[in-house]
C-alpha cells in the first residue's frame, strides 16, 4: 500500500474535488436545452408557438427546455455561432449566415415536409393597380428582416431574374423586421406592396386577419429550400440524434402532436442535409447579401 503525506493527501482530495466538480458542471448544463427562433413573428406568437413544442421535448429528451425569443435575426445567428443556445429555428438564408460566421459548423437536422417547396407571397391593395412584379416600378414596397429568407432574399432573389433592381427601381424600400408587421404596412397604406412568407399569409387569410377584398396576393415565387432546426457541430452526437429523432417522432395522428404541428405550420418535419441550402447560399452571394 502507497502511503501519502497530509499535504499530497490534500492536494488529491482538492484534484479530485475539482475534476468531480467539472465533471458536475458539465452534467448540469447538459440537463438544459436552449432553444430559440429567429423572430419572423412577434415575441408572443413565438412563445404561442413555439412552447408545446419545448414541453413535448423536455419529455421526449428528459431534460429542460428553455425556450426564449431573440429581437432579430442576426441576434439568433450570433446565438448559435457563439453556443449561447443549442437548437434554432432557421430560415433557410440565416441558416447559411449562421453557417459561413461558424466556419462551417452548423448543422441542419429536420424540416418541415413544407420547407422543401417552400415560396414567398407578393401582396398588394387590390385597387392598387398592381397585379405583376413590373407593376411594382416606382412604387413603395417593404421585404420583411433583411436576414429573412421568404421576406426578402428569395423574392429580391426573383425580382433581379425579372429584371427589377430594387434600389433602382422603386421609389422607396422598408424593411418591417416580421412578416406580420409586413401585411400590416400594406393594410395601412404605408407601402403599395410587399413580400413574405405564404405560410404566414395563408395562417393570416384562414385566421380572417386579413381581408382577401381589400389586400391579396398578385404573385407566388417558383419553389425553394427554407427552414430548419439546427446546432453547432460540438453538440454530442448522441443528443443530436435524440433532438431529431423526437422532432421526426411528431404524428399528426396524434391530437397533441397534431397541435404542435399546426402551430408550426407543419404537416410532419422530416431530415434535412447541408446540401439543400447551397442554393439559397448561391442566391444570398448573387444578390450581394452575403
């Protein structure tokens, strides 16, 4: 048997004490998954939305979800990059942001059946006289965030292929920062049209929010690859199997699964790969937005 002095004694129980304290830490920051989204709708839609499906989580994980809104969308790449939080909800376009400002470490894990046909919508008073792109010339138009996917890269994306230059071509531009916000310029006559996620249209036309007399649409894109959930690379392997598995798991044959779906406007998520936003990233460096 070795024996130690009292000092080395000590400063054994201390190594160990450290190590096991480490070792702790790491258990304990593992028993809570940060989540966020990028806002596309006000905080509270966000929290409506996105908290059946943090509290389906925490049981199919068995850990702790927290869920909390960020103020834009480049607050939600920085999130990601910096490892603030663990899993986001993407658009398509911050996902790629997301991707170049890590050096390429994140990783998409599921999407919405939806995301992989995904369009935007261009809206406009019905008595504006606007009923195609080239009848946007000259007039006042607002995307949604900059970042956006479906509110602003993607239609300046078909603008440009319609020959359109916005900086050019309309008199003034607005950026909303949310889709909702985005109809709401038009209702209000503060811009003559605008650009936005048909999801978001189609939940604004089936709630009455909105009155298909007075504003509609004039326009659909062709389809596109958009959101997803993502993490950072450094997330064990293992837990990022698991967050997929349960996010793939969601039956809409089962009413409480059926109504997290509904609320994230999803028929059923199914896998995504890096691959399917390489378009969106050709698209972000041919607009000069990347």
């Amino acid at each position: 048997m070795i024996s130690m002095s009292p000092s080395r004694t000590l400063r054994a129980l201390l190594t160990c004490a450290v190590v096991a304290f480490g070792f702790h830490s790491h258990a304990q920051a593992q028993q809570v998954l940060r989540v966020t989204t990028i806002p596309e709708e006000a905080a509270t839609e966000q929290i409506r939305k996105f908290t059946p499906l943090s509290n389906y989580l925490e049981k199919a994980l068995g850990m702790k979800v927290e869920f909390t809104p960020v103020s834009d969308y480049p607050a939600a790449v920085e999130a990601l990059v910096n490892k603030k939080v663990d899993l986001v909800w993407f658009g398509g376009f911050t996902h790629v942001q997301a991707n170049i400002r890590s050096g390429g470490k994140i990783v998409p894990i599921a999407q919405r059946e939806e995301d992989t046909k995904f369009q935007s919508v261009f809206i406009s008073k019905v008595n504006s006289g606007i009923k195609s792109l080239q009848d946007m010339k000259g007039k006042q138009i607002s995307f949604g965030s900059q970042s956006s996917t479906s509110g602003h890269l993607m239609p300046r994306n078909f603008l440009l292929e319609a020959g359109i230059t916005p900086e050019k071509d309309f008199r003034r531009i607005a950026y909303s920062g949310a889709h909702d916000a985005t109809i709401a310029s038009v209702v209000s006559g503060k811009v003559d049209a605008a650009a936005l996620d048909i999801t978001v249209w189609n939940k604004f036309v089936t709630e009455n929010k909105v009155d298909t007399k007075d504003v509609d649409v004039f326009y659909r894109t062709p389809p596109y690859f958009n959101y997803n959930w993502s993490v950072h690379q450094d997330m064990p392997a293992d837990l990022r199997e698991r967050i997929k598995a349960a996010l793939l798991a969601l039956n809409p044959a089962n009413p409480e699964h059926a109504e997290i779906l509904r609320l994230n406007r999803a028929t059923r998520y199914i896998e995504t790969k890096p691959e399917n936003y390489k378009g969106l990233e050709a698209a972000g460096k041919s607009a000069g937005l990347l």
